[in-house]
C-alpha cells in the first residue's frame, strides 16, 4: 500500500469512476485494529489493477469522506 496525499486518491477515484472501473474506499479510525498509524485514514482500493492508497488525518476526513462517496455513489 503506498502513503500518499489525499488528492492523489480523489484523482484516482476519479479516474476510476469515468473508466467504469470497480474500486471502493475506507475509513479507519486511530482506534481500528486494521489502522498501522493512530491518525485517521483513508484507503482507496482499485479491483482491477489492485491498486491500493492510503492517506492520512490527524483530524477526521469528513469532506474527503463526502467526495469519495459521492463518487463511488455516482452522485456526482
């Protein structure tokens, strides 16, 4: 899985949307059992390509969170 900035993850769901590709986001709090650092973050997974992203908050991604569901949601 590869750290990145938020931005990078959201141009990825993009992408991933207009391409018809499957792919689907998580949320983890510092508290997750799953979660490596103790800050918020968020995991962008491609089912195609596998690829996997994760960015990390110090304070919860609420409006990430809303962009990324919108997306996978086709809200947009």
């Amino acid at each position: 899985m590869k750290e990145v900035d938020f931005d990078i993850i959201l141009k990825s769901a993009e992408r991933s949307y207009r391409a018809k590709v499957k792919w689907h986001f998580h949320i983890l709090t510092p508290a997750c059992i799953f979660n490596k650092e103790k800050k918020f973050a968020i995991i962008f997974e491609d089912e195609v390509s596998k690829e996997q992203l994760v960015a990390f908050f110090d304070e919860k991604p609420l409006k990430e969170g809303e962009k990324l569901e919108a997306l996978f949601y086709g809200r947009v």
